[in-house]
C-alpha cells in the first residue's frame, strides 16, 4: 500500500539469512510462502517484486538466496507476474561467473538489472567483468527494461557516470 501511494512501481525483497535450526528445505518453503503472500499484496497494489540474490563471500555473509538459478526458480514458483528476479551482476558475478549464460537462461523472469565492478564495487570498467559483452548479450535477448548502476564512485559522480556511459557504448 506505501508503494502505491508513494507512486513506487518496484520494490527490492531479500530473502534474509539462513536459520540455525531449519534445513535448507524448510527455509526454502518459508521463502516461497513469504513471497506468495507478499505477491498477492503486490498484485492488489499494482507493484513488481524484485527478488534479489546476493554475494555470502564478500558482502553478505550468510544470506539464504544467492543463486540467480534459484532465485529465478522462486519467482516461477510463486506465478505472479508481478514477482520478478533482479539480476545483479556484481553479485552473481561473485557467486557463479558465467552471467551471459545465467541471464539468457532466466531471463523470462529478470525484471531489473544492477552492475558495479568486482572487486571493490566501483565504477564497471575497473572490475573483471567485461560489461559491453554482457549489455550487448541482454540487448541481444530482447530486454528492454532497467539496467541500474549500482557502485561506489571512485571519481566524481558526474565524471564517474560520463565514463562509465562512454565505457558500456565501446564496441
């Protein structure tokens, strides 16, 4: 209802973190249940979910969900065309590599892009992603959504910003 009324038309959810005590297959099911009754809201309110997996080997140690696999599997689970995967390829960079792959296998149910550099999380061209290859290969699939820069600036912002743009044009 807040991101109705506060005109927000997406909204990031987490899954948290793993649970002393519970198998990784109740907490899966807790996940799942917590989405499909978080969609429902969703849906009444007019608003996307973006399910995000994160990194557990840098930034965030212990979180459940940190596979785009299985975060894409969670979204088809749930049925709601208003639960969607936010890709962050700084995070599944981290976790698994082979974004190109990840993202044309799940991109049924990508919703929303995030990229920084890895490592350090700065500006895109000092990390060991190529990102020109990566925004060419999500054109190429026929995206036509968000693709967010997510980084801590390591120069001004609006140099930072001008050459990061310059960088993702390069052929």
């Amino acid at each position: 209802e807040f991101c109705r009324a506060a005109d927000i038309a997406a909204a990031i959810v987490c899954t948290g973190n793993l649970v002393a005590g519970l198998s990784r297959h109740q907490m899966r099911q807790n996940v799942l249940d917590g989405l499909k009754a978080t969609a429902e809201l969703a849906e009444k309110n007019g608003v996307t979910l973006l399910l995000e997996p994160l990194n557990d080997k840098i930034d965030h140690p212990g979180c459940f969900l940190t596979g785009s696999d299985e975060g894409a599997a969670l979204c088809r689970e749930v049925g709601s065309t208003r639960m969607k995967l936010l890709f962050d390829c700084y995070h599944m960079q981290i976790m698994e590599g082979d974004l190109c792959g990840n993202l044309r296998r799940n991109l049924d149910v990508i919703g929303h892009f995030h990229s920084a550099g890895h490592p350090g999380r700065h500006e895109l061209w000092l990390g060991e992603t190529n990102y020109p290859v990566v925004v060419r290969e999500i054109e190429k699939a026929g995206y036509a959504g968000i693709f967010a820069f997510e980084y801590h600036p390591t120069l001004p912002p609006g140099e930072s910003l001008k050459r990061t743009l310059d960088y993702l044009r390069k052929s």
